[in-house]
C-alpha cells in the first residue's frame, strides 16, 4: 500500500493560476510561491464584498483517538465529491504546525486520494505564515524587556507580565525560563516561558481579523501586562503593535492550493483546539464563500473543542452561519471508546462498537445544541464487519441521523459521493438555525459552566478564588460580552484523558483564566493541558530525513 506521501508525489499538480481562473481569481491577483502555491491579494479581495456568500459546511469529529478518525481527510473528500457531483465547493483549512509534524502527528494535509498539495511545502515551512506570526509575537516579547530596560515609563509591574515567547516547535525545556541573566546590561531578570506559536494570541489574532486595519487594532489591544494597580498595559501602549502588523501583513493575504482532484482549497492559519480556538482564519472563509456555492470547513479535535469554539467564537465574531455539520468517525475509534487496546482493533466487536457509539452520539447531540442539522461520515477500514457499522447505524437512526459510509482515501471524491448528497439535501432544506450556546451578557464564570455543563455534561466547575478575582476584574474592566476558550484535553469529554466514551458527572477543574483581549476571547486553562507540547518518547522528526536524491522521507 502507497504512502501519503508517496500518493502525494506521484500526484500531477496543475500550475496554481489554473486553479485560481477556476474560481474567477485572476492571475494579478496572485502572489505565487512558486508553481504550486499562491496568496490572494487584499485588493482582490476587497472587490468581492458585494457578492453573495455560500453555504458553510462544518467537519468536526468524535473525541480522538490512536486508531485515527480522519477528519482532515474526510474535509478535502467531500469537498472533492461536492465538486464531482457540480456543487462549485471551495475547501477551508488550518495550516499544519512544525510541533506535530516532528512530534506525534505527523502533517495535516489529509491522506490518501484526499490531500491538499503540495504536500511537503505545506506541511513545513509552507508560505511562512507561522514563522511571521512566531516573529510578531517574539517582537512583541523583545519591546517589552525592552520598556522595562529603558525606564518603563508605562509602569508595567515586571512581575505582571503575562506576555510570553513563542516558538513553532514542541519543546518543553521552554516552558519555564528565567530571562535577563548575566548582569544588569541583559536587563532585569524575571520568569517567562515559552508558548507553541499555535497557542500565541497572536495567531488568534491574525485568524480571526477581518481585515488590515482590524489587524492592527487587535494587536494593540492585546494585553502584555499589569500595573500595581491592576490597571492593563498592552501592545499599544508600548508602541509594538505597528511594526507587528508590517510583519504579519503578507501573513493575513490567503493561501490558495489545490487537492490532489483539482479542488481549489484555501490553506491559512492554525490555532490548536485543545488550548486556542483551533479555525482556519475568517480571511479565508469569507474569501471561500465569495468563491464557492459550499464551503467545506474544518475545526480541530472533536465537536466537543474545535466544534464548539467555531460555533461559540469563530461564528459569533465574524457573523457566520454554517448550514450544516459533518460529524466524523471510524468503526476503529469507537471500539477504543469501548474498551478495545489499539493493538486489538482487527477482531469483530460489536459490543464494543455499542460500547464506544456513545462518543459519537454525544458529539451529534451537541451540534443539534446550536441548531445544526448533523450528518455522520464514517470512514471505512477493510477490517471494518458489516455488523459493526450495522450497530453504528443504528445508533444514529435512533437520533434521527443519516450515517454515510466513505472511502475517499482510498477511492478519491467517488468515495464520498454519498456523503456529499447527504450534504448538499441539508443545505437544499434549509433547515439550520443557527445559535451559540451562551448570549454575551452572561457571565465569564456562567459561560464557563454552560460549555462544561451542556457540551462536556459536567456535574460544574471547580474555580479557584484566584480564578475567579481574574474573571471579575476582566467583567469590571468592560471584557464581560467575550466569550470563552476552555483549553483543555482532546481525548476526552473530561479534564482526564484517560475517561473516554462518554462521562458524566465529572467537575472541570479550572487551573487558571487569560484574558486575550485582542483575540476577543478569555482562554480558561483546565486540568494539565500545556500550552507548549512536549515530544514523545519517539517523535517522529526520527524517522524523517533526506534520501540521497535529496527527497524529503518519512513525512506523514
């Protein structure tokens, strides 16, 4: 069996204008890295604010798990058959970061028949979007030293400085750092650390700006600290935020490739979903749904985090309403939400799949919460018994839910034929009604316990007192309307990895609350998760190298 990327390789591309003329870019639009990859430009962008938009189509998945679900996969796979099928679908996705690629992961550009391309670009350093973002961001960390160095003539508290360092790389000797050693010229020495650029507000920022001027304003916005008094001091304050725009300027224009069918798909921005808010960025998806009749887009991890933070977030604040959802699973995940060790998952187990389907049936159940019609993909393994995905089914018609079975990664755009139909019925019908979970004038701590309560189905929260002083000062300092990003594990409805399946009853442990003001969102930390991943005992990077022909092997 073909590799991804030997699948990906022996893919014949098309030059990127041909791909843009398709969707009615012209080639002056264009500002090509090469032949295979472009960004759109603002000017371009700008002439299509009159036209109409298309129908938004969210793919979440279940909680995941070793065995794989394939959400990425399954976003390119129907956006392909909507095509193939004459729906003119434009495809929406993250950018993949360097920490998964070298870490566990491995690339985020889909599998088999169904990837974007080109491939390796993408998943390293790709147009330079995220080494922009970790430059911004480092700036941003460089002037701040640098006030205090020179006086300080804002009064930021140094021991108040919530600003820290980023880098693209999963390195956990990085969380916890003292800086300014070495005397008094380095500066004054205070603790600092470091976030996965992914993590950094910064990344929040540029993905969910309308605009260049909105870009700015959010990075002025963003806070970098407190005074004694407990008064803000941000990015402004210190003059950063104009030289941080200039370097993300590029970094905001959309890029434009392709699947390996021909699809046209917009590749841009990556916040995680498990400790940010984890959705391409709003530039992209309102240029896609200027350029497409659907928009297939993707939000990280399971419907429980990537899922709810587009709807409660990304949706909110740039006026979007999705027309439909595609919740994603495998006969594999389910019956490790059963019970079953992944080294078992070849034997029949239909107890298990009853077991395990009620990850599934939650993460449904939770979408129809903010009034979206839900279709169930469910990728199909050769080691997969008709009577497994028989008790699957089943458990979905008990919802009321169509289950679709796809083989796109082997079989390309013919293998989710069915699930495009399905999809495009749901659009036809009209029947989304789209609405957040929580209104903005409820409290901080209020919202915080409605996602635990109605999506997690906590019993409640546990907010320690110096938690809860943050969200009140954050209220009383005009921030009550914003709304929350819970960063906290992706395998599990709970704070604990280890309770799969689908708990109830379990309190959210908060550990602590930030205040991303320019983001436009309160970040509440729960339960272990790390806003800078560490490698596993085998990272991948070890089995990624060059041959001696100079190809890039080992990548996945």
């Amino acid at each position: 069996m073909s590799t991804d990327l030997e699948i990906a390789r022996a893919a014949r591309l098309r030059p990127i204008a041909d791909i843009a003329a398709g969707v009615g870019i012209p080639e002056d639009a264009l500002v090509p890295y090469g032949r295979h990859k472009a960004k759109i430009g603002m000017d371009f962008i700008d002439t299509l604010a009159a036209r109409p938009d298309g129908a938004l189509v969210l793919v979440t998945g279940i909680s995941p798990t070793a065995a794989g679900e394939g959400k990425t996969t399954t976003t390119i796979g129907l956006g392909d058959a909507l095509n193939a099928i004459g729906a003119r679908a434009m495809i929406a996705l993250r950018e993949p970061s360097l920490g998964p690629c070298f870490g566990v992961k491995g690339g985020a550009t889909g599998g088999g028949q169904a990837q974007v391309g080109p491939m390796e670009d993408i998943n390293l350093h790709f147009t330079g979007d995220f080494h922009a973002i970790t430059a911004a961001n480092n700036l941003l960390a460089a002037m701040v030293d640098n006030h205090l160095y020179w006086g300080n003539a804002t009064g930021i508290d140094p021991r108040r400085v919530t600003w820290r360092r980023a880098l693209d790389m999963n390195d956990r000797a990085l969380r916890g750092i003292v800086n300014g050693l070495g005397g008094g010229a380095n500066g004054a020495a205070r603790e600092d650390g470091f976030d996965i650029t992914v993590a950094s507000e910064v990344m929040a920022v540029l993905c969910l700006a309308s605009g260049l001027p909105d870009l700015q304003d959010r990075l002025g916005r963003m806070i970098v600290g407190s005074r004694r008094d407990g008064s803000f001091v941000t990015a402004r304050d210190i003059k950063a935020d104009g030289a941080m725009a200039v370097l993300l300027r590029d970094a905001l224009m959309p890029n434009l490739v392709q699947t390996l069918a021909g699809s046209p798909a917009l590749v841009h921005g990556g916040p995680f979903a498990n400790i940010a808010h984890g959705c391409n960025s709003v530039m992209a998806t309102r240029l896609a749904l200027k350029l497409g009749d659907v928009v297939v887009t993707e939000a990280g991890f399971g419907a429980d985090l990537g899922g709810e933070k587009f709807l409660d977030i990304k949706c909110r604040s740039a006026g979007l309403a999705p027309a439909c959802a595609v919740v994603v699973a495998t006969v594999r995940a389910l019956k490790m939400h059963g019970g079953v060790a992944k080294s078992a998952l070849g034997a029949e187990d239909v107890a298990a799949v009853n077991r395990g389907v009620v990850n599934l049936a939650r993460h449904v159940e939770n979408m129809g919460k903010f009034g979206l019609p839900v279709v169930v993909a469910l990728n199909r393994f050769t080691s997969d018994t008709d009577a497994e995905i028989e008790a699957v089914r089943a458990a979905m018609a008990a919802l009321d839910t169509e289950l679709c079975l796809c083989t796109h990664w082997s079989d390309g755009a013919a293998g989710a034929v069915g699930l495009a139909r399905a999809v495009r019925a749901r659009i036809a019908a009209g029947t989304a009604a789209y609405r957040p979970l929580y209104p903005d004038a409820m409290g901080l701590a209020d919202k915080l316990r409605t996602v635990a309560r109605q999506i997690y189905r906590a019993a409640d929260i546990s907010l320690p007192a110096a938690a809860a002083k943050k969200l009140a000062a954050y209220e009383a300092a005009g921030f009550g309307a914003a709304p929350v990003c819970i960063a906290k594990t992706q395998y599990s409805f709970s704070a604990d990895p280890t309770l799969l399946g689908a708990p109830e009853g379990h309190v959210l442990p908060v550990r602590d609350v930030r205040l991303s003001a320019g983001a436009g969102f309160v970040v509440a930390v729960a339960g272990d998760i790390m806003t800078m991943p560490g490698l596993p005992r085998v990272p991948a990077a070890e089995s990624i190298h060059l041959s001696p022909q100079g190809l890039i092997e080992g990548l996945f």
